[in-house]
C-alpha cells in the first residue's frame, strides 16, 4: 500500500542548529503512528514542516501525490492535514459552537465567507461532534471557560470537522486526569477509522495501550520503526532513550 | 435583543431630531462628532473586533475630507485657479485637479482612495506578517508621510492652511441653514448605514473568524482561512469608513487641513473607541459623540484645564474600566443579578491594550 503522507530526508536548520538531519517518514492510511524520543529529538519541529508551521532547509513532503514542502499553512490544510497544538488553542471569547462553525470544511476565501449561513447540515455535523467530544451541554458557552481537558477535546473535535486525511497531535493528553486519558485514546482509535493519525506523546504508557505504530526519533534522526514491542527490544532505543528515562525514574 | 434594537433605534431617531431642538451652532457641533463617530465605529471593527491597532486613522479621514475639499474649492472658484495656487505662481491646474469637476467622482475619490491605500498598506504588512506593535508604529509612519507631503506641496494642496473659504456644493450655499440640516441629516444616515452594516457584519460568520484572528491568528490559519486576506479587507472597508466621515466632515466643516490628520488626532481616534469601549460598535458611537462633547464643553467652560481634564478622564476610564462605557453598562445588570443571587464575582479582567 502506498504511504498516504511522506517525508523525503527533511532536513531543518535552526541557524546552525540541524533540529532535523535527513527524516525519512512514511504514514499509511487508518493507521495510528506514535512519535516518541527524548526532548529535543525533534518530534514537533517533524510536525511543524508536515504543516507548513516550519519550513524545510533541504527535503520534500509528498502528500497524495502533491509536493506539500513549499505550500503555505492555509493550503496544507485545505489538501487534508489537520494540525492539533501542544496547548489548546481555541478561539476563547467565541462560543464552542462558534467554534466548530469556524472549523467546518468549507469555502474559506472572504466572499464565501461573507455570504455564509449556517446549513441545516452544518448544524447536524457539529451537534454529532458537539456529542462525540461531550460538549453539547457547553455549546453556547465561550470557549474560555472549559476546562483543559475540555479545550483539548474541542480542539480534537475541530480538526475533526475539517474531515482530514492525516490528523496531527502534539501531546494530547497532557494535563489530562486518568480516566480523560483513558477516553481521549478511545477517541483517537475512533479518528483512526477515518484518517491517519500521527501522534507526539511522553506518555509511556499511553503509548503501550494505544500505539500501532511506533516511531523513535533521537537527535533530528529516525533511530527505529515498528511496534511497541519491537521498539522496546531494540539495544539502540534502550540506550538512548528508554534506559535514560529508567536512569531518572 | 430586541431591547437592544429599541435603544439603537430610539438613538437614532433622538439624533435625527436633533434639528428641531438644537441651536444652529450646536446642531453644527453634533454633526462633527457623528462624523466622528463614523470614523470610530471603523475602528472599533477593526480594533475592538480584529484586534488591529491603527493609530493612523488620521490619514483615511484626511484623504477622504481632501477629495471632497478639493471639488468644493473647485465649485468655489468658480472656473478660475483656486486662490492658493495663484499665491503660489502656478499657472494651470495640475491634471489630478482636473478629476474633481466631477462631484461624483470626489465622492467615490473619497471613499475609494482610503480603501486603496489601506489594501496597498495591508497587503505589504499582513501578507507579511507584521502586527502587533510593529503594525502600529507603520500606520503612524504613514501619518507622517503623507502629512509632510501635504505640507511641502503646498502649491498643490494648500500646505499648512489646508483647503477652506468653499462657497457651494451642487449649487447649493453652503451658509445657508437648510443645507446645513440637510447635510446633517445625510450624516445621521450614513452613520445608521454604516453602524447597521457594521453590526451585521460582527453577527455574521465573517465577524466570527474576525474575532478568531483577534483570539488566535495561527488557529484560524490551521483552520484553512488566511488571515491576511480577512485583515485586509477589514482594514480597508474601516478607512472607507474614515473616508466617507472626511468627505461629511468638510461639507460641515468648511475646513480641512494637515493639522486635522496628524498623529495626535489619529491617537485620539481611538481613545473615543476606548473610552466608549472597544467591543462595542454602539460604545464606539457614544465614546466619539461624549468624548468630543466633553472637550468642547471643557475648552469653553475651562479653556485652561481642558486638556487636562480629557487626560484624566481617559486614565480613569483605562484604570477603572476597561470595557469603557459599553462594559459599565453591561456590567451593571449583571452586576446586580449576580448580587441578588449569589453575591457580587469577581469579573473578567481585560487589558486596554493588546
């Protein structure tokens, strides 16, 4: 099957700092894909060329057949990638219904905005994800006031609106409790369903119950791919990564 | 909201009224400020709503104001050179005079041409991403360009004493009472037209990811929509607003001049929206009209202290509330409500400037 999204040897370069040397990825459809590494091993700095957020010194992104490395934020969207951030980030004074009405896939350019109306059909859409991220009692409230937990589902629920092909999250469980953690994993395997998902998460465990796919970065570089288990039998991994994080527990 | 349609109505009908209870040197005043009102009610969307912080606001009022001065100096001069140009030994009229013959073409000039140069000015900052503070030191940078221009081509714009001494506009004399009604009236509409326009746009889709760019520009942008082509376009269609308030203010005023389009006058453009509160379109409306008032009152009543008491009024206003007039009024219902209730919260603190 051929990969949905890859990265050709992407190389980025923070004024002489190489934050990525040469990444070589490949996501597949329907497939959930772990990125994990210590800090600094450049896992968000991956996801921020996929978006467009950074751009690549040397390397290409093919996404579907379409060179994505030299499109501008808005574009890579509009093709199918959806970017979840680190922190929520949702429009705070807008309500979360707001919210979702901004974030539905849609004509985005400044006529078809003006004219816009609220749909029937839109409104059936975000009712469904106001109930699948367990909003809908909080629909007309600003998004502001939600919880963390909440805000980071609201995001999760946004990017979904936009139906994309590859959804990217950086850290989505951060700062959740226990059992927000345990459904914001059922929510991702639900997502997977539809599109691929690429996942940064700390979280070992998390990782464990709910990777398919793991990839280890270290240091700009891929270091090794497979599953959970295959990841933490490899000597490299122990080494770098797994045996640093058990030297500080 | 419907409470809310009543007072905006009742407002409006108050000012429209205005004729018949007002002497002809107030109802003049009060024209002024409605023309000042148009040009925050611009602001208030672009600011309060955008989160765009133009402290040039100045210049679109100017542009406007001047493409219609220079038609009523034309009218005035019935055919020959304009007085000006005669002092300053220009033998015939340069070609872009030429154009303003034409009163239609000086009215669309004077919307049109603000929106140009705002589209020019945004698309070279917002395609590049420039904002925030950077933004407003440029939009003052452009105060002083153009004000500089307009002072040292004086054999073509009139230089420091700017365009004034018009005597009729579609034939009518501009000294005449009735005119002077008339083109009040228009004011009052213009400013309805404009407020309900901008309203609807606050309510609409577009008034939300207008807000989103306030709240979060690179949310929106990962949203698929790009912001610089939203901030462009509201940051043109609040200097037409400038525009049309320049070109009203002239017909009333009889004057335009440099003076008038500075950088201080710029700044306090948008105090009135702060002091009326700049999340409020309506706020923005009475903030012109009171913040005005009280200055006229105060340089009559107390030519001495006036620019003081206009000091300390805005830092109260800034310290104590910084949703402006609008907030305290929302505020006070809620207030109440909430301390009957459950006793008096605590509210939402929100900075002036972002």
């Amino acid at each position: 099957m051929n990969p949905i999204l890859s990265c050709h040897d992407i190389i980025v370069d923070f004024d002489g700092f190489k934050a990525l040397q040469g990444v070589n990825l490949d996501v597949h459809h329907g497939e959930i894909r772990f990125l994990i590494g210590p800090n600094g091993a450049g896992k968000t700095t991956l996801l921020d060329v996929i978006c467009g957020k950074t751009k690549a010194a040397d390397g290409k992104v093919m996404f579907q057949g379409v060179d994505l490395t030299k499109r501008r934020e808005h574009e890579i969207v509009r093709h199918g990638i959806a970017r979840k951030f680190q922190n929520p980030s949702v429009f705070t004074e807008l309500t979360v219904f707001e919210n979702m009405e901004l974030s539905i896939k849609q004509n985005r350019n400044l006529f078809s905005v003006m004219k816009a109306k609220l749909t029937a059909e839109e409104k059936d859409e975000i009712t469904v994800m106001l109930e699948r991220t367990d909003l809908l009692d909080r629909a007309y409230d600003p998004a502001g006031l939600l919880s963390h937990g909440q805000k980071q589902w609201l995001e999760i629920g946004m990017q979904l609106l936009q139906k994309p092909e590859v959804l990217l999250l950086d850290e989505p469980i951060a700062g959740m409790t226990g059992a927000e953690r345990e459904k914001t994993g059922l929510f991702i395997q639900e997502i997977a369903e539809k599109c691929a998902v690429l996942i940064v998460e700390h979280d070992m465990d998390f990782v464990r119950n709910f990777a398919e796919q793991v990839t280890v970065m270290h240091e700009g570089k891929i270091l090794c791919e497979g599953s959970m288990e295959e990841v933490q039998q490899n000597e490299l991994v122990a080494e770098v990564y797994l045996g640093r994080e058990a030297k500080v527990c | 909201m419907r409470k809310k349609q009543m007072i905006y109505l009742l407002f409006f009908l108050i000012l429209l009224l205005a004729p018949f209870y007002l002497t002809e040197f107030r109802l003049a005043l009060l024209g002024k400020f409605l023309c000042y009102a148009i040009i925050a009610v611009g602001i208030c969307l672009i600011w309060g709503y955008t989160g765009i912080l133009s402290l040039g606001h100045g210049v679109y009022f100017g542009i406007g104001a001047y493409c219609m001065a220079m038609y009523l100096k034309l009218e005035a001069s019935k055919g020959a050179l304009p007085d000006f140009m005669e002092w300053n030994g220009v033998q015939e009229l340069p070609w872009f005079w030429k154009l303003f013959f034409n009163p239609f073409f000086s009215i669309m000039a004077a919307i049109f041409v603000p929106a140009m140069l705002a589209a020019v000015l945004g698309m070279l900052t917002f395609k590049n991403r420039i904002k925030g503070v950077y933004f407003s030191l440029l939009s003052q940078a452009v105060v002083v360009v153009v004000v500089t221009l307009l002072i040292a081509k004086q054999d073509f714009t009139g230089g420091t004493n700017g365009l004034t001494n018009f005597s009729t506009v579609f034939g009518f004399s501009l000294s005449s009472p009735m005119v002077q009604i008339v083109l009040y009236a228009i004011t009052v509409f213009a400013l309805f037209a404009i407020f309900m326009l901008s309203v609807w746009i606050t309510k609409s889709r577009l008034g939300h990811v207008l807000i989103a760019i306030r709240d979060g520009e690179n949310r929106l942008r990962f949203l698929g929509f790009d912001p610089a082509v939203f901030k462009v376009f509201i940051y043109s269609l609040s200097a037409s607003f400038a525009g049309i308030a320049g070109a009203l203010f002239v017909l009333q005023v009889g004057l335009i001049s440099p003076s008038m389009m500075d950088i201080i006058p710029s700044i306090e453009m948008v105090l009135w929206v702060a002091i009326g509160g700049r999340h409020s379109l309506f706020g923005a409306i009475i903030g012109a009209i009171l913040t005005n008032g009280a200055k006229s009152f105060f340089s009559e009543t107390y030519p001495d202290v006036w620019l003081f008491c206009l000091g300390i009024l805005f830092i109260l206003i800034v310290v104590f509330f910084p949703k402006g007039i609008a907030g305290l009024f929302e505020a006070f219902p809620k207030r109440f409500t909430k301390f009957f209730e459950k006793g008096v919260k605590k509210g939402e603190s929100d900075s002036v400037v972002s």
